[in-house]
C-alpha cells in the first residue's frame, strides 16, 4: 500500500537505486493510477532535472543520466505488433533501463517474462494499491508493501 504521493516517490527512489541497464519495469493500472507519476520518480531520482512529460503521444522519452539511460515508453496509444516494434525497446534495453506504461497493449511476451510488473490500483485519498511481480531479486524493495 502507498499511502500518499510521497510514499510512490520514495518507492521510486528505491527502484532508481537498484536499476541497471537490460531492467524493464512494466507499470500497470488504469488512467490516473500513477504509473507516470511513479515514472517521474525514478528518473528524478536518477537525477533527471528537465521535465518529465507522459509519452502518451510521443510514445517514448529518452533520458540520459549519469548512471545510465533510461528509456520511458507509454503504449496507450500503440495498435499493432508493427508499430511496437519500430518504437525499438529491444535496442533501449541494450543501451539501459525502460519503464513501460500499459505493458498490456502490446509489449512482447518474452519481455513481459523478464520485466519487473508494478500494478497500480487508485483507493480512496490518494492512496494506491500495489501489486508486484518478477525477478526475485526486487523482492527487497517491496517486501515492505506485503503485509
Ligand atoms: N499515491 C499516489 N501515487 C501516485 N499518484 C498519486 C497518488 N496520490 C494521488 N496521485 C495523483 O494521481 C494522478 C496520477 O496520474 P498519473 O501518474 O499521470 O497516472 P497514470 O500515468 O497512471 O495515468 C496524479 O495527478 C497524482 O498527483
Ligand atoms: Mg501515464
């Protein structure tokens, strides 16, 4: 459970802590469940000053910091196999991290197997719900959320 605004940035801030390049983290959850503002987060954490807009029409942001890049995707709009393939998340896992808002609509299978799933669920007074899923070795960071 994050209880606030502040509890999904500091969750952010442990996630950014631990990231490397070849991570993906799937972020997912309705519209308004926080999965850029968790995004955000992470990258600010990693030291990203520029803004961090939602890539809900540019469909990818780049970031470069100093430990490594990071690569954000929202796949909201994206319609087929064809169109996901050009947006080139092999390549961005090659070069660093990549955080994937709606794995849903159209990430690969293969990669669903190896990212890191964060589902967000919107309660009451900005509370949120969460769900966490993947490789074990991010079961430090959330350890705290399973009660
Ligand atoms: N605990 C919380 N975690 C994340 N966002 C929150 C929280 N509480 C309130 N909010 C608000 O909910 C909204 C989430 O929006 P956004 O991150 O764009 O969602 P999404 O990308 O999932 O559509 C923001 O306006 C944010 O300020
Ligand atoms: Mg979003």
């Amino acid at each position: 459970m994050l209880t606030d605004e502040s509890a999904t940035r500091e969750l952010g801030a442990v996630i950014a802590g631990a990231l490397v390049t070849g991570d993906l983290i799937a972020l997912s959850g309705d519209l308004g469940a926080g999965k850029t503002t968790l995004a955000r987060a992470i990258l600010r954490s990693l030291g990203v000053a520029e803004e961090v807009p939602s890539p809900t029409f540019t469909l990818v942001q780049r970031y470069r910091t100093q430990k490594l890049t990071v690569s954000h995707f929202d796949l909201y709009r994206v319609e087929n196999a064809s169109e996901m393939n050009e947006l080139g998340l092999e390549d961005a896992l090659d070069e660093g991290a990549a955080l994937v808002e709606w794995p849903e609509n159209g990430l690969p299978a293969r990669l669903q197997l190896e990212a890191l799933t964060i589902c967000l669920t919107a309660l009451d007074h900005g509370r949120r719900e969460i769900r966490a899923s993947g490789p074990a070795r991010w079961r430090p960071v959330f350890i705290k959320d399973i009660s």
